[in-house]
C-alpha cells in the first residue's frame, strides 16, 4: 500500500536509500563496551591507517537529554 503521506523535503528523502545503501557495505564494527573496542582498537592500529572510536547513540528525539550511548563503533579517519 503506497503512502499518501508526502515529505516536506522530497530531494532529501530521495537520497535516503542510497546513503543507506553505500552505508551497509563499509566496514565498521560494532562493540557493546568500549573496553572491548578499545582492546580492537589496539590491535588493528599501524602508522599507515588511523582509526577512532565513535559512540553509537540510542537518540531519544523527545528528550535529547535521555539519549545515551548503546555501543562503540571503530572507523578509519580518511584524509
């Protein structure tokens, strides 16, 4: 069933899947703690390729202030 519903911002809604898309395919690991990314971290780190941990949010867009942090997420800076 096809949505009446239409976006305020059609071009941006339009992107959406594939930013989605490209988004599936990078590498990027997942940790509960982020002792356990850290210890990651460490191992996969060399002088050729940078690294960083990221806080992977649960957002409450209700109470921005209830939001917390649910997981660790390594990714590569790219210069």
């Amino acid at each position: 069933m096809k949505s009446t519903v239409r976006s305020l911002h059609p071009a941006l809604q339009a992107m959406l899947p594939r930013i989605a898309q490209h988004m599936a395919h990078e590498w990027r690991p997942i940790f509960d703690e982020k002792e356990e990314a850290e210890n990651f971290l460490k191992k996969i780190q060399n002088d050729d390729l940078s690294f960083e941990l990221n806080p992977v949010w649960a957002i409450n867009h209700i109470d921005l202030t209830s939001s917390r942090i649910v997981g660790w997420s390594v990714t590569q800076e790219i210069n």
